[in-house]
C-alpha cells in the first residue's frame, strides 16, 4: 500500500506542477481581467441575488431557489476540505499554504463566477426544475457531447467515489480521535467498520429521496453548522489576539520562503495551498455549476455571482477560521495530519469539550457534503443515460464507496483525490476557455439592466447569434422576474 501511494504521489507531484497550477493561473487571471475583477466589484449583487425567489417546476411545485442552489453547492465545498484539508496543507506545506489558498480563491473566483453563468446559460429542463453543467455546456455550447461525456465520467468518479471516500474518512478519524480522548484507548481499529455502516444507513436514507431532500437538508444544516463553527474560531482568536500578527508574518513570510518554520519551502507551500484551497472551494473545478444550473433565476448572471459568493464563504471565512485555530497553538509540522490537528488545536484552546463538539460538527458537514456529491454524480449520470437502473447502481456504488473509505488509509485516499480532481479541473478549464466570452457578454448585459434600474431579465433572443440554449424563452423567465 506504501509503494502505491508513493506512485501516486509522484505523478500527482508532476500532474499538478506542469499542468493542473499552472493551467488554474492562467484561466483565472485571464477572466479576471476579462471580467474587470467580477468576483471583487460585485460582491453586493452576489448577497442580493441570493434572496431571488423561484419559479414552479413543471410538477407543480417550487423549483430550487438561488439559495437552496448555493446552499447544495456549499454542502458539497464546507466540509472536511475546510478541517482537514487545510490541516492537512498547513502540516505539510508550513503556514505559507495559508497565503496561496488565499491568493488562488481570490483569483478563481472569476472563473467561479464564468462557469456558473455559463451553467445557466445552457441549462436543460427536467421534471422538478433545471439540470445542468459543464457536461452540458460542452455539449450544447461547444457542440462537443463526446467532452461532456468524459467531464461526466470523471466528476461521478471523483465526486461519486474519491471524495465520497475522504469524506468518510475524515468523519472516522474525527471520531476515533474523540473516543480515544474520552476512553484513553486507540478505538480507530473497531470503530471505523461500525461508523462506515452507520453512515451507510444514514446516506441511504436521504439519497433515494431525491434532490429536494438533498437541497433541504443542505439548506438547514450548512448555515447552522458553519456558524458554529466560525463562532468557535472567532473565540480562539480573541483569547489568542496578541498573536494574530505573527500569524500573519508567518503566512507571509513562509509563502515567499522569507521565514521558513517547519521542512516545508515554497514549492510545498504552493502546492499544499493550491491542492487544498482547490478540494475545499472548487473554483474552476466544475462542481459548483451542477447545482448552479438547477436555480430557477431570471438571470444566468444571478446565480454566477451566488456561486462566486461560496469562495468567500469556503475560503476567505471557513478555511481560514480553521488555519488561525492551528497557527495559534503552535502546531508541530509534518507530524499531525488531517482532522485530528485541528481538533487537538481547539481543545488545547478551549478543553476537551470543544474536541467533542467540532467532532460532531466534522460529522455533519461531512455528511452534508457526501449528499453534495451525490447529485453531482446523479445529475451527470442522467447526461449520460436516463436509466434508473443505471441510478440505482450509482446510489450503491456510492454507499459501497463510503464504506471503504471509512477503513482505507488516510493517505491513499487523499491521493486519489488529487489525481481525480485534476483531471477533471483541466477538463473542465479547457471548455470554459472559449466559452467565457459568452459569460462576459451576459455580465455586460445583466450590468446594462442594473444601470437602467432594472431587475435583470434574460431571454435568449439577447444572443440570437448563440446556438445551443435550450431554455430561456422569453414568457418563462419574465414570469419567474415577476415573482421574484
């Protein structure tokens, strides 16, 4: 098992090296300049266009509002990429990791923002409301359905199955640490079985009901548990206030190699930075825009800019509560990893209780974000067949992937994960490429309106010279701007 995760940590180290970081830089500072910094100059719009109330689906009932739409995404991003990944970056890439975590979601807000619009743009409709995504922007955008189909196969794999995976466990190791606690005893032997079949049970419920079950869930658990969250990090730094700016030395400083604190130089600081800041926010990954897609909004704009919100939700506020709760305790690096650290760093801070507490919140927020996953994989799995035989597969395999990602290593699952997800951000940046000037002309279109004193309204026949949009017409959407 050691040989296979040194195989594939070196190519994992040259993939995102020559192609996955530096393919994220240029796409992202080419559409912030393209976007005049969208994702900076809009900020009012993206809190405003969240309260957008939405249209009814042809079933008769609510469509997913912009909100709830937000809220399946963020379940997917607030998760163990905010706890234990950012341990995890820290631990290994020394508090530099920080800054460029910082510095790629600042910058891949944009493109955030570009593939979200373009989500919207060629959405399809389906019975309880809209579906779409990259799979489906590169079919009918790029008239290029064998892309889509690649896209499709790789996000069910990396969603459906490898984050799926570090998601369970991260939700055992944060228990096994918090028994061990309590008890004295190391329980991760005995207690990773039982918690995988718990959390079997408990996913089985949920995702055989569907995506309105999903959005609700997402909807109530998300906002609550992040608040506490934040309220306990917020608290850790006030009883550490004096030390915050050398945090803030120490991130900067170990970014550009001017202080060196643990074995980790830049290159790991970059790399760590940039990996984790990429699981947790999955800006330009090509995740978000699958429930960006499903919000009923009179304005493919609305819902780029709800979507490029959830960066600053994810890294500006989540992640970095959790790198200052372990940077002000003095973390040792390269030795803790993963959830753990940053439990051992609260407790340290705030006693054992608090250990206890951020274990169940690991819990909900992982458990949040497997759903999250879920219909990403679902929603692709129906670009590829309508089967429900095919669906009812998908939900096994995903439960059987929780499972074994509940007893598998930490390592190795972290692993995959990587290589999963760079493929599909590459695939993914490679579309939007082209496709984003679609997205700059909708946001001069949606910026034209607001000037006017409008509520922004799109109809397709704004872009007749565009092929492929499926949805649009002018009597639907001008109804869904009157109820909102």
């Amino acid at each position: 098992m050691d040989a296979l995760n040194e195989a594939i940590g070196a190519v994992n180290d040259v993939f995102w090296t020559y192609l996955v970081i530096p393919l994220l830089a240029l796409v992202g500072i080419y559409f912030t300049v393209r976007s005049k910094a969208v994702q900076l100059r809009l900020l009012p719009d993206m809190l405003r266009d969240l309260r957008s109330a939405p249209e009814r689906a042809p079933d008769g009932k609510k469509a997913i509002s912009a909100f709830q739409a937000f809220s399946i995404s963020a379940a997917a991003r607030v998760g163990t990429g905010n706890i234990a990944g950012v341990a995890i970056a820290i631990a290994l890439g020394g508090p530099g990791a920080v800054f460029w975590m910082w510095l790629m979601g600042l910058i891949m807000g944009s493109a955030a923002f570009v593939e979200s619009t373009l989500a919207q743009l060629f959405k399809v409709r389906h019975s309880t409301g809209y579906r779409g995504g990259p799979a489906y922007y590169m079919q009918h955008g790029l008239r290029a359905r064998w892309m889509g189909v690649v896209f499709a196969v790789v996000i069910i794999f990396t969603f459906g199955f490898a984050f799926v995976m570090v998601q369970s466990n991260s939700i055992v190791a944060a228990i096994s640490n918090s028994v061990s606690t309590a008890t004295g005893q190391d329980a991760a032997g005995w207690l990773a079985p039982v918690v995988g079949s718990a959390l079997v049970a408990l996913v089985a419920v949920v995702i055989f009901g569907g995506v309105r079950r999903i959005a609700h869930v997402a909807q109530m658990t998300v906002p609550f548990m992040a608040l506490i969250y934040l309220i306990l990090g917020t608290v850790v730094v006030v009883l550490n206030i004096e030390q915050v700016p050398t945090v803030f030395g120490d991130i900067v400083g170990a970014a550009f190699g001017i202080r060196e604190i643990g074995a980790a130089g830049v290159g790991a600081a970059i790399m760590m930075g940039v990996r984790r800041g990429l699981f947790s926010n999955e800006a330009g990954m090509g995740s978000a825009p699958n429930a960006g897609a499903t919000a009923a909004v009179s304005h493919p704009v609305k819902q780029g800019l709800a979507q490029t919100f959830g960066i600053y939700f994810d890294t500006l506020f989540v992640c970095s509560i959790t790198a200052f709760i372990i940077l002000v305790s003095n973390p040792t690096y390269g030795e803790e990893v993963g959830a753990q650290l940053t439990q051992n760093a609260l407790e340290a801070n705030l006693g054992t209780w608090a250990l206890h507490l951020l274990t169940v919140i690991i819990f909900l927020l992982a458990f949040t974000s497997v759903l999250g996953n879920f219909y990403y994989s679902e929603s692709n799995l129906a670009f590829l067949t309508e089967s429900r035989t095919a669906l009812t597969v998908l939900r096994l395999v995903i439960i059987g992937m929780l499972f074994l990602g509940a007893v598998a290593s930490l390592d190795v699952v972290w692993s995959v994960a990587d290589v999963t997800m760079g493929v599909m951000a590459m695939v993914n940046l490679i579309a939007i490429a082209p496709l984003g000037a679609l997205a700059i002309r909708l946001l001069k279109d949606y910026q034209e309106q607001r000037k006017q004193g409008l509520d922004p309204v799109f109809t397709r026949d704004r872009l007749p010279d565009v092929e492929g949009v499926q949805c649009w017409e002018g009597d639907r959407v001008r109804e869904t701007s009157e109820v909102s």
